[in-house]
C-alpha cells in the first residue's frame, strides 16, 4: 500500500495542495502538487506537477465550498491510486497567537483556541481552519497537523515584540507576532547550503510575493520582522497598504464616515500597489506597464522596502547578507535591482549579470554585503513536520 501525506494552503477561494509520499522523510519534490481555485463557482482542477507526467491535469470544475472541493481532490486522489492510503494532513494556519510556538496535531480545543485569533487574520485564518474542519468531516480520524505562520517568530524579544502601549493591552494579546514564518524556516534551514559558516551570521530575509515582509535573523533565528499584529503591517505589497500612520485611521473614522467594513477593504484590499499604481498589485503587469503611475508605486516599494532592511540591520547592529525569496524577490530582478541601489552606501554591490539570471548569489565577489536569491518552499516545511509528529511511516 502506498502511503502518503496531503499538505493543504486554504485560501477564500483557492485550495492549494501537495502530496508527498511517507517511505522516508519528505524530500524536495512531491508525488503531485496543484490547486483548485474559483472555490464557491466555476474553477479549475489543476495539478501542476506530477512524477508521472500523465497525471498533469488542468480541467474546469464547480464546487460551492472547500468541502467539495476537498472532496474533489480526494475522489480524484482514490481514482489516480486506489492504494493510496493517507497517514495524516498538514495544514499551513497564519495565526497561531502566543500559545503555540511549533506544529501541533489538531484536537478541538486547539481549534476553539484558533479560531479565536480570526480577527487578527481576517483573511486568511477562516479558511485555514475551515478546511481543517471539512476535512474531518471527509475523513474522521485522519491526523491533522497545524502548521503557523508565526511561530518562527517566537523567538523575538520583549522589546521587538512590543508595542508602546499600556501593559494590560499587551496582556490581552495585542504585541508583535509576525507572519510568513514556514517560508523563513524554510530560508533558514537551507542558508548553510548557500552561505556554509556565515549563513550563522547577520542575515535579512526579504519575503517579497503579493503579500511581503522581512525578517532579521541572527544564527538562523528570528530577531526582527516587519509584520506585527496582523498581516497588514510593515512593507507595501500587493493590495495591502503596510505600516500606515494610525492618525489616518482616526481621520477616516471621524472626518470621513467610513465604517469599520469599509476602512476593511481599503486596507486590505484597495491598498497597496493597486491602490497606487491604480492598476494591479501584480508586479508583473507594474513592469511590463510604461504607465507612470505603475512607475511611482514600484519607486514606492522599492524604497520602502529598503528603508525596512536597513532598519532590520540595525535590529541585527549590523548585516553580513540579504536573500530574496517569494514571488517578486525570486522573479523580479528589476525591483530586486532597485532595492539595492538603494543600499549601496552600506558598501552593496550588485553584479547586474547575476540578478538577471536570478543567482542564486547577486552581488559582487567584493560585496562587504552577500546578496543572495534563494527560493522558499513552504510546504515542503509542513510535510517535514507532518512526518515528524504523525509518525515516520513507511509503506504498509
């Protein structure tokens, strides 16, 4: 019987998904890898990649939640392999507040404890844990295992995990958590491949995609990082507007009218390098644009961005290397290019040959500053994890 793990990204309309099979611990590449997106209508069923090439598939569904959509992918997993047998699912959760600072096997007090950190993840933690709760309905009894996004984050310090604000409003919760943590895990675990001794060093990570943030790290562990409360803090990315003066807030609550929905949206979704370029928060079409308004909001991200990585510098009293990652930071070698011109009086040298070939190593031999692009793999970190906590299983 041919066993094997199901890892799952849950979004508001999208089921991203991988299986890896269980005879060893997981490796690079899974067994297949797709998603379903148009979740709620007419979507597709795609998988993206496959050991067997005939297992590619890309075809128009309809499901109306991520339980048949859930259900979708399993029907479908049975008919590829009537022997599969799953041992456990993984789960990508955004918010695992301050109780949880690595992986769990889901039980439902830790699930009631979840959902009550929703509100700090609007947009993602509903999703995250309603696929967790189809699936056991699909599957009673399969081990589920939550993965966070903001327990690499753990180790920050009180004076980086702190807001300056009343200490009873800090024992209620509100502190900086930080968000992206299975992509820095990933970064971290791979950084001695790509720096040998000094991957233990001063690093600043740039996790640049729709949604994007940095992280400081020092001996491959967690000092600083852009995202706090929420998602929403730190660098301009895609549609959401990063750190904001909260006096704005103010202004559009008393002066504007708006409500607590609308100041929603626009933050979240109006935001951004949509709402400044007026065109798309995709850095893609921004580039390919000779619109001057996509020109002003990539100047913007690129300078935000950079003022962000000097100020994770100071937070490390110093930086030995930068890496990118993610979408834009391992695609776009235009943004990549303008972030470090920005950085050239730490003494940076981009090598402009490198960065447009994509590294993986993109300054300069001399470069006092390494800079590096290394791509993430999340969900290879949630299969790991899902070995390691529901049994080192082998074919049965």
């Amino acid at each position: 019987m041919d066993v094997a793990f199901l890892i799952l990204n849950a979004g508001s309309s999208s089921l991203k998904f991988a299986v890896y099979r269980a005879s060893a611990a997981p490796t690079t590449q899974p067994a297949y890898r797709g998603s379903i997106d148009g979740v709620g209508g007419r979507g597709r069923f795609q998988v993206l990649h496959a050991t067997d090439t005939d297992g590619l598939i890309d075809r128009e569904v309809a499901t109306t939640n991520h339980e048949q959509a859930l259900q979708l992918l399993l029907d479908w997993l049975k008919t590829r392999h009537a022997g599969l047998e799953l041992r456990a699912a993984g789960h990508r959760v955004v918010h695992g507040g301050a109780d949880y600072s690595c992986p769990v096997i889901v039980e439902n007090q830790i699930l009631a404890t979840l959902e009550r950190l929703i509100p700090l993840s609007p947009l993602h933690q509903p999703h995250n844990l309603g696929a967790i709760r189809a699936l056991a309905r699909l599957r009673p009894g399969l081990p589920q295992v939550a993965c966070f996004d903001t327990a690499f984050h753990h180790t920050l310090s009180p004076p980086a995990r702190s807001f300056a604000l009343p200490r009873d409003l800090a024992e209620m919760g509100i502190r900086r958590y930080g968000f992206h943590g299975l992509s820095y895990e990933y970064i971290a675990g791979v950084l001695p491949d790509y720096l040998g001794i000094a991957s233990e060093g001063r690093i600043v990570v740039a996790h640049l995609g729709f949604g994007a943030s940095l992280c400081a790290m020092l001996q491959r562990r967690s000092v600083e990082t852009s995202m706090s409360f929420t998602p929403l803090d730190g660098i301009p990315m895609g549609s959401r507007c990063g750190a904001l003066d909260p006096g704005v807030l103010l202004y559009l609550l008393r002066e504007k009218g708006m409500s607590q929905e609308q100041l929603s949206e626009l933050l979240h979704h109006r935001s951004g390098l949509l709402g400044v370029s007026g065109i798309s928060g995709d850095v893609r079409e921004l580039l390919a644009s000779d619109h001057p308004d996509a020109t002003q909001a990539l100047e913007l991200f690129a300078f935000r961005t950079s003022q962000a990585i000097a100020s994770h510098a100071v937070a490390l009293d110093g930086i030995d290397a930068l890496v990118f990652t993610a979408g834009i930071g391992e695609h776009a070698a235009p943004v990549r290019a303008a972030i470090c011109r920005r950085l050239a009086w730490l003494g940076l040298s981009l090598d402009g040959e490198a960065n447009r070939r994509h590294g993986p190593r993109i300054s300069q031999t001399e470069s006092p500053i390494s800079v590096w692009v290394i791509p993430t793999n999340e969900e290879l970190v949630i299969a790991r994890h899902t070995w390691a906590l529901t049994g080192h299983a082998g074919n049965s």
